[in-house]
C-alpha cells in the first residue's frame, strides 16, 4: 500500500523564495556595480568580489562553528557584501574591506541569530564601524578615472558643505561622474534598480518614497537646491537598497512611511547641521534602532476587531 | 478599501468536462457526521435492507444533519471510523445490490410556508456543500427575516482545480432558479447577489442569463482573488459590509449560501430526493483523465479514481477540497463526503512543499491576509506561550485561508501555527472564564 502524505493546508506554496529574493536584489544592484566598473576602474568590482566573498566565508565559517545550519545558498551574504563595498570608497585597502565584512556579518547579523533576526542592517554599521576604525582612508575619495583632473578631493556634499564653487552639474550628478563610494554615484543606475525592485514586488514604494521625499522638501524649506542633494550622497542607494532591507524596517504601511520621513529627516540634520558632510547612513542605523518602536505604533489593525463585537 | 488576497494557479482544467455518473460501487461507507455539529444518530444495523434515499441517520439536536443512504443494498456492518479532525465516527457500511431503488418514502416535500421550508431543509440533508459542511436549515433558519437585506449566493470557487459549482451553474441553472424562488416566497428576500469570481466566463454568461428576467438577482462579477470565496470576504466584496469580529454574517444583513448548496435545495422541493450524490472534481497531477463525476456518497476513493481512467502517478497527497484549505486523508479508503467538491490526487512533485528555512521579516504575510491579521507576530506569541498576546492580534479570527503560508518565501507554517494558536486562546480563555 502506497504512503500517502497527510498534513495540514495549504498543499500549495507559492513561488517566491528568500534565495530568489536576494537574487532579485543583486540582479538589482548589477546597473550600480557596471557604473561603478565605469566610473571607478576594476578595481570597484575588486572590492565588490572581496566584500561578497569574505561575506560568505564569514557566514560559512561562522555557522559551521555554531553547528547551525549553513545559510550561504539564499546569497543574502553576498548582497551584504555587495552593499558593503557600494559604501566603500574604491581606493579602500583590502584588508579593511575584509575586517568590515567579516564585521557585518558575524558582529552584526549572526551574532543576533541570523537572518531576519538582526536589528541593525549589517552593511550600514559595518561601514559605520569602518568610518571610525579608519576615518583616513574610509574617506579618500578617488575622481573618476577618466576624469582629467584626478585629484583626491572632496565628494559633491561635501564641496556643496565647504560652499565650493564648480559643483557637478546635474547630469553628472545623475551619471554618477564625480567622486564618492563605489555604488553611490550613479543615480541613474540605482534607480533603474530600485524601479526593478518595485516592478518585481521586493520592495514597495512607501520607504523611498518617503525618505527621498522627505529629503527634497526639507532641501526646499531649509533653501538648499533640493535635486542636488537627493542626487548626491549616498540617498538613493540608502532610500531604494538598505533602507528597506526587511529585517531592519517596519513592515506596515505606515510604519515604512514614518521609518522613511525619519531617515530622511535625520539625513538632513547631519547634512546641514552636523559636522559631517553626509548622513544617509547614521540616518538608517538610527531608524534601525527605532523599528521595533514603529512597528508597534503602527499594527494593522484587523479587519472588524473590536467593531461592535461583545466584549 | 480592498481586501488582501492572493494570485494562485487556476488550474481549472476540469471546468468543460459535464459530470458523468460513475457505476455503482461494490461497497460505499457512509458516516453519522459530514457536517458541523453533533453527529446523526444511526438509523440501521447490521443486515439491515436500505434503499436510495431512505434516512439512516437522524440528526441529533439543533446543529446536526440527516443522513441518508446513498444507494440500495444491505448494512455490511456498523463501524467506527477516525474523521479528519481525530473524532471517533460512527458509519455504515453498504454493500449495494445494483439495482438502486428508490425508497418509497421519496416525494416532493409540502412546503407553503417558512417553517415548512425550514423543515423541507432539514429533511433534505442538505449542508454547506462549499466544504464547511454547515447544516443548511439552521443557517437559513432566520429568527427576523427583515434582517435580510441580501442572499449571497457563493459561486467565487477561488480554490484551484475545483469546477464542481462551476459545473452546477452550467448544468442546473433551472434549479439555482427554483432555489431563488423558493428563498424569495418563504422567506421574503428582495435581493439576491451571486458572487462569481472572472475565470468562469460561461457560468457567468449563464448566471447573467437567470438574472436578465429578475431584477431581484444581481450578478456580481469579481476579481479571481483568491479567497474571494471566503463568506467574510465574499460579504465584504459584494455587500460592501464588514461583519466584525464574532459575529455572522447576518448580523450585517447578509445570509451567505454556496451555489451548489442552493441547486441542491431548489432541486430537493422539485424531486424530493434527498442529498445522496455529489457531483465531485477529479484532478491533480496524478490524475490520468481530470473530469468531473457524480459519485453516491460514500464511494470510497479507489472506486472514485477508476471512472477517471485511474492514476498516471503514484499520488503522494490525496486532498478532499482544494490545495490551499482541503483535508488530506490518510487512504484510498476514504468514503467522500457530502461536503466533497473534489478529490486532487499529487504525485511527489506536486505533493512536496519547499523547506522551512527562517523567517526575513519580509512582511508579506501580515500584507496578504484578508483580515489584516499578524501571522509573524502571532508565531512568536505562540512560540513564547504569550495567549495575552494572541488574544490582542486577534488569531481567532483567522479563517486560515493559507495566505500567509503560500507567500510566505521561508515557507514557514504560518497558518498551521495560527490553528494551534487559536486552540492556545481558547484554552486561555476558558481557563479564565474558570476563574
């Protein structure tokens, strides 16, 4: 007599996985990592490679040793890796890209339990973490390679902070031709990712919507050009890539919502008030630690409870 | 305001295929409980003769159910068997002698007013036949009719495969019709709403047609949304009426019925024949020959399979109902029930679901469920025993629908941890009410 399989429905499953989620999220990032080939030179898809692998072989080691089970298939390590080396800057020693993975992913994210159970997005305080460990080279900027006065020099933010005359342009804002991290310069490639996360239903619109939006009214109303400053920086790879990283944002509506005016409101306040040039990245680190917060705020509340029902 | 939902396969692959009857079978069994509520009372014994129709099982109270014999022959034995939720039943085993005659206790009920009505109900045997299995007579047994601002009549069939209802609007639309009549005269209802999700374009043609000479019958056309047949989401989509929580659906005004359900009772006040027979999809990727069939209830699943050209795989799962909320059984033993609308037989491919693996916090569960529900918020209340909690996230109001589960991309058992946890509350509660 056959064995016939009895538990409890649903006997279906639908077809989204965590693995080609994250699969989704680095096929999302290939338009910043080409740019960045482009504007920086090979040697951004080095620090990439370096970044994603010590990224893997942290986890691996990691959870091998813990005798937990081994995570690296569902490649969320290799997009911690990716978004790590997107916030580096291409002139980065390669030891320090490795310390800062291997960072992210054991102090950060397995420490806490792994996958969805960290609280804090791992590619955002590993770089942090970076920016203190080694404030020098963490922030020398390298111009585009094709540019023809290769100076070290300052980032769009930070010249537009010192009032600096010959600003990029607009279009070279939205090319990402100026200097900065590997995978923050080139809006235009990162919005073509972030529209491919939209379009393949791994984010929604609320969180970067709201960040960024955030960002270009309180421009306007603190009478800053509001399209330069949501073009330069790190905004639209923090609104559109690790913002909305699910473990480390409300899940709600209207949590996302007040999670992106809150990154967008702290970005400001560095970048206008703080001694730093730019803030995206303590902006999303602080509305990290609030999330828990939010996410209570904001429960859905069920359809029909406590609508006339007896108590 | 939209209901959440789900896209799902349709795979309704059975929907053109008109019912054929299958040849009697050797033995059938029939149980004391296909519905909600106490079991019937049996009627017969061991030896004794039956006849089509004739009642061996008399319901037991309020909420309960008759049962009658589904075909002619001689009780085998009386026995005991184990029903889907572990409750020990009682049922009666049939040898059939072929020859299917009709007890003479068989003719069209005298109904002229609603207790009548109520009682031809009763009589009938008819429950919900959408697969909750729910005592027809004490759902249409109103206290205040002009409660009633509306009938909505469930022909959503949002579960894939199943194509039973479509099949009983295409084939036994003159006694959806008679259902109507007999629902307008007794109890005076004024409106009508047969709810039909977009995937069934001829029953929908043919629902529009019913509807073209009385204006008390709208045919509402809705989005294949799965579960757009779920009675609170069906009320909502249709009647625009949120029933809150606890509460039925006729405390907004609204009596929900399935389509089959009304056919069936529109057919029992012209013939008189009791519920015996099951028009049932036969489908799923084990399945030479997906079809629909009329089968006696109580045909076991092995002489089911026969009329549909047998089994191209070894099935892995045998499921009564759909995929996302059907019972698997245990055996090809099984009788089918009368709140069977289909058998989907999976072989291995189809039958295995993906690994566990942990939760992302993704969100999408609490993003798909019709109720708006938590069901990550609900598993980690569970898991850490917290019933305070769970009584807050309002886990009792999950219709488990399977939402959650099927979006979720850990594939963890969302709903499956919303059925013990709601088990959890109520235990919670009793025990305060104890105090």
């Amino acid at each position: 007599m056959e064995q016939l399989t009895v538990s409890v429905s649903p006997h279906f499953s639908g077809k989204r996985t965590t693995k080609n989620i994250m699969l989704d999220v680095i096929i999302a990032l290939l338009p910043a990592l080409i740019a960045s080939f482009i504007i920086f030179g090979w040697r951004s898809l080095l620090v990439a490679g370096v970044c994603s692998a010590s990224c893997v072989l942290a986890e691996f080691f990691f959870e091998k040793l813990c005798k937990k089970t081994i995570t690296i298939s569902d490649l969320s390590a290799v997009v911690t890796g990716i978004l790590l080396a997107f916030n580096l800057p291409v002139t980065i020693p390669l030891w320090q890209a490795v310390l800062g993975s291997v960072t992210a992913i054991i102090v950060v994210k397995q420490l806490f339990g792994g996958i969805g159970q960290n609280f804090a997005n791992p590619a955002i305080t590993a770089r942090i973490m970076m920016l203190i460990a080694f404030s020098d080279t963490m922030t020398k900027w390298q111009f585009p390679q094709n540019s023809v006065d290769a100076i070290s020099g300052a980032t769009p933010l930070a010249a537009a902070a010192k009032g600096l005359e010959n600003l990029p342009s607009y279009i070279s804002l939205f090319l990402g031709n100026h200097g900065g991290c590997i995978g923050e310069t080139c809006s235009l490639a990162l919005i073509l990712g972030g529209i491919y996360l939209l379009i393949r239903k791994v984010i929604t619109w609320h969180i970067p919507a709201a960040f960024i939006g955030t960002v270009a009214f309180m421009s306007l109303v603190c009478g800053k050009d509001p399209l330069y400053q949501i073009l330069s920086g790190g905004l639209m790879l923090g609104a559109f890539f690790m913002a909305t990283d699910y473990a480390t944002s409300p899940s709600t509506k209207w949590g996302k919502i007040i999670f992106g005016i809150g990154c967008g409101l702290v970005t400001i306040l560095i970048r206008f008030w703080g001694s730093l040039p730019e803030g995206v990245s303590y902006s999303i680190l602080l509305m990290n630690i609030l999330t828990p917060y939010i996410s209570k705020l904001t429960r859905q509340k069920p359809l029909g409870a406590g609508g006339g029902a007896k108590s | 305001m939209k209901l959440h939902g789900i896209k799902i396969p349709h795979l309704k692959n059975t929907a053109d295929t008109v019912p054929i009857h299958i040849p009697v079978p050797k033995t059938v069994t029939i149980p004391m409980s296909m519905h909600i509520g106490k079991p019937a009372e049996i009627l017969v014994k061991r030896g004794d003769n039956v006849k089509v129709g004739q009642l061996i099982g008399k319901a037991d109270g309020n909420i309960s159910a008759h049962i009658h014999s589904s075909v002619s022959g001689t009780v085998q034995k009386i026995d005991q068997m184990i029903a889907s939720n572990g409750a020990k039943i009682t049922c009666a085993v049939i040898d059939t002698d072929g020859k299917q005659e009709l007890s003479e206790t068989i003719k069209p009920p005298p109904v002229n007013d609603f207790d009548s009505f109520i009682s031809a109900v009763k009589e009938s045997g008819a429950v919900g036949l959408g697969g909750a299995g729910f005592p027809s007579f004490a759902k249409l047994n109103v206290n205040d009719l002009s409660k009633i601002q509306a009938v909505v009549i469930n022909a959503a069939e949002c579960e894939p495969y199943i194509t039973s209802d479509t099949r009983t609007m295409l084939d036994k639309t003159q006694y959806i019709s008679k259902g109507i009549s007999a629902i307008k005269k007794y109890m005076n209802v004024k409106k009508f709403i047969i709810g039909i999700e977009t995937n069934k374009p001829a029953a929908i043609a043919k629902m529009r047609e019913l509807a073209k000479n009385d204006n008390s019958i709208e045919v509402m056309v809705l989005p294949s949304m799965y579960p757009q047949g779920g009675e609170k989401v069906l009320v909502f989509n249709t009647m625009k009426k949120i029933i809150p929580k606890g509460r039925l659906p006729i405390d907004v005004g609204a009596v929900v019925i399935n389509i089959t359900t009304l056919a069936f009772i529109g057919e029992y006040l012209e013939t008189g024949i009791p519920l015996i027979e099951k028009c049932i999809t036969i489908d799923g990727s084990a399945v030479k020959e997906p079809k629909n069939v009329i089968a006696p209830i109580g045909t076991h699943i092995k002489d089911l399979i026969e009329s549909a050209g047998g089994l191209k795989y070894e099935p892995a799962k045998i499921i009564y109902g759909g995929p996302m909320m059907g019972i698997a059984v245990p055996s090809m033993n099984e009788p089918v029930l009368k709140n069977t609308n289909a058998v989907i037989f999976m072989d291995k491919k189809e039958a295995q679901l993906p690994e566990t693996t942990a939760c992302i916090n993704c969100g999408a569960c609490l993003s798909h469920c019709p109720f708006m529900l938590d069901p990550r918020s609900i598993a980690l209340a569970y898991k850490i025993g917290n019933a305070e909690e769970l009584q807050k996230l309002c886990v009792d109001m999950c219709m488990e629908c399977g939402c959650c589960s099927y979006v979720c991309p850990a594939n963890r058992p969302l709903v499956q941890t919303n059925k013990l946890a709601k088990i959890k509350l109520r235990e919670y509660l009793n025990s305060k009410k104890g105090v």
